[in-house]
C-alpha cells in the first residue's frame, strides 16, 4: 500500500420506516434467522470446525459469541471475528438452500427505495473517489442480488457506464432480468471458477462486492484471483460488516435476537480494517473508506423487543435521530458497514 492517505466518508442516512423496516418485519426476520440455523445444523450436522482465523490463519483466537448453536471466535492477530463450526459445503448454503431471507429483496415495493436509499449513494461514492472522467466504465457487482446496484447505475443516465450483475440464486436473477438488467449465472469459487465470470472480471474497470466476501470461506484466496485477473489500475469495491462495532456489541449482549451482522451460517467472517489491508497486499492500493452503520437502530430495537411495553411513541421519536447518533458511533471508529475502494496497482497475470 502506498502512503497516500485515503479519503475517509463517516455516517448514512437510512429511512428504515422506507425500507419496511418496523419492528414486525424485525421480528419476522429475527424468526427466519432461527429457522434457517436449525436447517442448517441439521442438513450439515458434520461441520468443519476450525480455531484458526479464516483471514490470517493463525491459531491464536479466543470465544467471542455463541449465536444459535455457531461459534464465532475472536483472533487476536489482525482483529476479525469468525465462524469456527461451518458447513462442510458453504456453496450449498447459496445455491440448493432456501436462506429464507430474499423475501425482503424480493418486492417491487421496496426494490426502488431500496435503490433510492441504498444502492444510489454508494454508486455515487464510488463514481466521486475514483474521479470518474465519464469514459467508458464496465462495472461488474459481484453477488448483485436483485441488480440495485445496476439498477443505480442506469439511473445515472450515462451510456458509458456499462454495469454487469454476477448472482446465484436463481429468484433473485429472475427478478433483476425482469427489470431488464444484465446477469450472468456464476459464483466466486477461487477452486471452480465460472468461466463466464472470470472473462467479465478480465476486462471490467470496477469491480464490486457488496456484502458478498462475508459470505466466503477463504477470503484470502479470493483476493489471489482478484490479484491475478483484475487489469493495472482498476478499481475492487468491497463491502463488508466490520468488526468491531456497536452492533457487534448488541449481538453480543442478545445474540438469540440478532438478525444482521452476526448471521450465521451466512456471515462467516466479520473482519477489521486491519485485515482488510492484509488481504489486499501489496496489489492493491487504498483509494477510499466509508463507515456507516445501524448499531444505535440496533440498541433501540433491542430493548423494544426485550421489552413487554406496547407503547412505541418514544421509540419512534428516538428512531428520528438515529442518523445523527449513528454518525458520531461512525467517526468513533465503531461502523458495522464499511466500504473499501482499492485501485489495482500489479499486473494482470492471467
């Protein structure tokens, strides 16, 4: 990494009452978290287990959290948090497995303001740090779900951005063709590549991952392709739960209620900004960060939840400055979400 300092973003403004986020919807959510562990115990009930960091490797790692029967450890060298009991088959999970969560993605009332309110900004803080110059972009969002970041894309308007979605499951693909937006079938497996996806990487300018390298057990690896395949001075987004925060504390306190950030099995890996470096080497340069989160949403739900008042007036006042309270969490160093921008600095080696 160079010494250049990288431009830093701190807070996010979410409209949760927007986005369908009310405490019924909570609790559905918090319901199909518990569902898809048992499921998942049960269908993979010999699972790897493993004490040593899923990031760095080494073995010196301690219990952080027990969440419905996974454990997360703690590892002392570089700062993440990690499943050791996993599914022997993590690509089952994605592509066989009803998650029981692409409901909530899955709804035309919601997708555009999810777009609007999610999708939107983190196109445009992608579009402002790498100075965009309007010429012929080709965007590839792996793991693009629904397609809300190809969807902001063609909302910019600009024929020169060329945006390509990468996605498995299938509902979620039918849905995003159905909006017209480009995806191809594929799953970043370092150990059986899809053809067609390592041939959109190769020529892609940007590279996105949002939320996706959390879900992969050797994030390492994943990097190496990355390293390999993407051309000198492109640029690799990546999205991820960061560790540590506010909300990994509230799930820590209540880990039978948590139903983001510490997922399991999904998440398997929360890592810190320490890592992240790590794994991008000396290939990558920083470019720029941005921290934002939900923690204090979290801590308000939380006690609504494990509370027996049926009175929500307060609650809903509170919720109103859950941006402004959010921010300062941020700019603390305690974001749950952090969004990387590294520019390919090595050769393409393919």
């Amino acid at each position: 990494m160079d010494k250049s300092s990288p431009f830093e973003k701190y807070g996010k403004y979410i409209d949760m009452s927007a986005l369908n986020r009310d405490i019924g919807v909570i609790k559905a959510m918090i319901q199909n978290c518990n569902e898809t562990c048992k499921e998942i115990m049960l269908t993979d009930s010999e699972s790897k287990n493993c004490l040593c960091c899923i990031v760095c490797l080494t073995c010196d790692t301690s219990e952080f959290v027990r969440v419905r029967g996974f454990n997360y450890n703690f590892c002392s060298n570089c700062g993440s948090i990690f499943l050791t009991n996993r599914p022997d088959d993590v690509r089952k999970i994605y592509s066989t497995h009803d998650t029981k969560a692409s409901y909530i993605y899955l709804n035309d009332s919601v997708f555009l303001e999810r777009v609007k309110t999610i999708a939107q900004p983190k196109v445009q803080f992608v579009l402002d740090a790498i100075e965009y110059d309007g010429k012929t972009c080709n965007w590839s969002d792996i793991g693009c779900g629904v397609g809300e970041i190809l969807m902001a894309l063609q909302m910019q308007k600009n024929a020169s951005l060329i945006g390509m979605g990468i996605e498995i499951d299938q509902a979620e693909i039918g849905f995003a063709r159905e909006k017209g937006l480009s995806i191809i079938e594929g799953f970043l497996d370092p150990h059986n590549p899809t053809p067609d996806l390592y041939d959109v990487l190769y020529s892609s300018d940007i590279v996105s991952m949002f939320n996706v390298l959390e879900h992969i057990e050797h994030p390492s690896k994943v990097f190496d392709v990355f390293k390999k395949v993407l051309k000198k001075n492109s640029y690799l987004v990546i999205e991820v739960p960061r560790f540590p925060s506010l909300a990994s504390y509230v799930n820590l306190v209540a880990p039978s209620l948590a139903y983001r950030h510490l997922t399991p099995p999904q998440h398997i890996f929360v890592p810190s900004e320490k890592a992240m470096l790590e794994l991008a080497g000396n290939d990558f340069v920083l470019v720029a960060k941005w921290g934002f989160g939900q923690g204090f949403t979290d801590i308000l739900q939380l006690a609504l939840l494990q509370g027996n008042t049926t009175s929500i007036s307060l609650y809903n006042e509170l919720m109103g400055i859950s941006n402004e309270v959010q921010k300062v969490i941020d700019e603390h160093g305690y974001a749950d979400q952090m969004i990387y921008i590294f520019r390919k600095i090595g050769a393409q080696s393919r």
